[in-house]
C-alpha cells in the first residue's frame, strides 16, 4: 500500500499558516483542550482576500445558490427557505434558488446569513480548506456568517466538531463557556443539553474576545459559544474540523469483529423455533455465547484492520482537488509533457490474487499487468514523463482523474 503521503498529499503546513501562528507539536498542546486567539499580526498567511465582502454579494446575486448552500437566522431562529427563494426564471426555474431580494430585506431587518458548504463553492475557499484537511489529518469543512451591525444570529450553543474562526470583514465579539459535555460525538448535539447550555452560558465568560479583520480562534468542540456583531456589518469564515476520534476506532473493532464471528456457523445458526426476542431472560445463554465469540474476535484485531476500515471512510469524507473535465479529456487525446498526481487524491497501490488497483477518492483503476512500478514510481514523485508512463497509461490516468497535465517540458 503506498503512503497518503506519497500520493496527492502537498506538503504540510499551508493551511495551518492561515489559522494560527502554532505549528502541528505546539497545537497539540492545546488540541481539543483549550481556545485560543491569534491577532490578525500574528496569524502567518493572510486570508482576508478568500472571501471579501464583494465574494459574498457575488455569491447571493449571480452563483445560483440553492438552500441547502444558504441558511437565514436571527435570535436562534432559523428561516424555512421558502422565505428567502424563488425560481430562477425562464430556462432555469429551479424553485430553491436563493431570492437576492429577499435576503436584501432580511439582512436590513437583522437576519444573519449563512453561506454554506464554501469549501465546494468558492475557489479560494476549496484551496484553503482542503490545505487544511491535509495539514491536520481530519476533514474539513468551511461556512461564512454574515451579520448585520449590533446583532446576534445564534444563542450560546456548542459544536461537535473543532472550528477555527477567521474574521474577514467587521468586528464581533465572542464568549467562550467551558463545555457541558466534553468533546461531543456527532450524535450528541447541544439541543439534547439545551438547559444545561443556557444555564452555562449565563455565568460570566471564561473567554470574552471581540475579533477583528485578520484575526483567527480556535475553538474546540463542545465549547460554549456566542458572538454578536458591532458597528457594522461583520463577516467571518469558519472552518469546520471534523476530528477524528477514538469512537471511530472503536467502531472499526466493533466492524472488524463482527465479520469475523460472521465466519462462525454456531453464530449463524437460528435461534430456536417460537422465540421471543423481546424478552432477555430467553436471551441470556444466546447473548452470553456472542459475547465470548466477540471478545475473541476483539483480541485478534490489530491496527491495520482498524486502518483499513477507517481508509474508506477517509476517502469520502474529503474531495480530491478540482480537475478540469473538457481540458483534461482534450489533453488525453494525445498526452505530452509531465503528468502530475490530482492534489489531495489519498491514493493507494492495492494488490490482491486478481492484479493491481490504484484506489483513490477518484475511485478504482485497475492496471495492467507491469503498470504498478511506474504508477509507484509516479505517486510517490508526485510527477512523471509522460514516456516514462507511456502514452496509454497516462491517457487512462487522466481520463480516471487521477492526473493532470503538468507543464509541457519540465524546469
């Protein structure tokens, strides 16, 4: 299996820059644990420019947002997106387009707008996060909010996954409660806390900060919080960390070990003739039975099953970067010059009895026989001539989308 990080993974570090002035062993001391705010001084690379305020007019008005890209709040409240859609109009009467009218009305009565999904809408904004993801590991995910002056759009609440707050426009302030429920899982939203989140949030802060252009804040998941704009309009990006965590390894053995019993015939036998399942003492001796086939089957699990399990859900939880579909399919008709691997691709070299396949979150290419060395030699450079690869290889690589046309002749 070749490396993620020999294959489509750029080098670390130029998403981190955008968001806090730690390096990857300096952020792990405060890595789920703690807040932390950077002066716009202090932040390394600059990200204003990824979303400026004429970005999110241009977004609203002449990309053709559709609601599930848009949410409209106020005070907690949540508009329904008949309130701010229309249709499109002749040739494109799509009835969930967002209404620029609407939301011109909306923003002046003090509704805060929310872009999301910005990390597959916004070009700056795809580079920026996807940097990020391959920086940290986990995956990530980008929305904006956009606030009239002197307004609130959401109560204090929590998040289940780690964010990093980068003010673009305006200033708003932000207080940070300690959590009610450490590092919550997916499935463990602040709604099901919502007593436990006010009564909180109604003690003084344990961090009261107000943000301004070029600032960033780190704020772990399940840390209370609120922010409210002042003065002016204010706008922020968020990045969306969607860690991972020990509970996914624990549902990689749960996983790995029940296909294992699975090859169990006494735990593929039919429970007797006449049985109620919903009664536990019929249950006991059938339950006590599966229980010490899968504490066996646990022991034998070692952290390759575990990496294998999880390498699929590590595919799909991020897109590779952009590829040009009509300019790529041009450059296959006749390859010349370098191939370079898709950025963010996280492919693998998978052998089995039946060949080769390069696995990645393009999908599967199966090679020819003889065709792994040089598609090896290839991920793990990041880069190859197109007559080392061959002009048939390289043309299936392209047309699989896991290369892309690199300059005519190499510097």
């Amino acid at each position: 299996m070749t490396p993620s990080s020999e294959a489509g993974a750029p080098a670390r570090g130029a998403g981190l820059a955008h968001v806090t002035d730690l390096d990857l062993d300096r952020l792990e001391e405060i890595w789920g644990r703690a807040p932390r705010h950077v002066p716009a001084g202090r932040v390394p690379a600059p990200f204003a420019h990824r979303l400026t305020t004429a970005d999110v007019d241009d977004l609203l008005s002449r990309r053709g947002l559709r609601t599930p890209f848009l949410r409209v709040a106020r005070d907690g409240r949540t508009l329904d997106g008949s309130e701010f859609t229309l249709g499109g109009g002749v040739g494109a009467a799509i009835r969930d387009q967002v209404d620029d009218t609407a939301l011109l009305r909306l923003f002046g009565e003090g509704h805060t707008l929310v872009l999301q999904g910005l990390h597959r809408t916004h070009p700056p904004v795809i580079d920026l996060a996807q940097a990020l993801a391959a920086d940290l590991g986990h995956p990530v995910q980008a929305n904006a909010y956009v606030t009239p002056p002197s307004s609130r759009g959401f109560a204090a609440h929590y998040d289940v996954h780690d964010v990093f707050v980068l003010q673009t426009a305006g200033e708003k302030t932000w207080r940070l409660h300690r959590p009610v429920h450490p590092w919550p899982l997916r499935d463990q939203p602040w709604q099901d806390r919502a007593a436990e989140v006010a009564a909180a949030a109604a003690g003084p802060p344990d961090l009261e900060v107000t943000l301004r252009p070029g600032d960033a804040l780190y704020v772990p998941r399940g840390w209370l919080h609120a922010a409210t704009a002042l003065g002016g309009v204010s706008t922020h990006l968020t990045l969306g960390v969607h860690v991972w965590n020990r509970h996914h390894l624990a549902e990689g053995l749960l996983d790995v070990a029940g296909r294992a019993v699975a090859g169990q015939e006494g735990l593929r036998a039919p429970l007797r003739a006449g049985v109620d399942v919903t009664e536990p003492r019929e249950l006991v001796a059938d339950v006590a039975a599966v229980r010490e086939a899968l504490v066996e089957a646990l022991a034998d699990v070692d952290a390759g099953a575990i990496a294998e399990f999880l390498a699929g859900r590590q595919r799909s939880a991020q897109r590779p970067a952009p590829v040009a579909p009509v300019a790529t399919t041009g450059a296959a008709a006749s390859p010349a010059g370098t191939l370079r691997v898709r950025d963010h691709l996280a492919a693998t070299l998978e052998s089995d009895d039946s060949g080769t396949t390069l696995r990645s979150r393009a999908g599967r290419l199966p090679l020819d026989e003889g065709e792994a060395p040089a598609v090896r030699a290839w991920l793990a450079g990041g880069e190859s001539d197109v007559a080392d690869l061959g002009e048939d290889l390289a043309r299936r690589l392209l047309l699989a989308g896991v290369g892309v046309p690199g300059p005519t002749t190499r510097a």
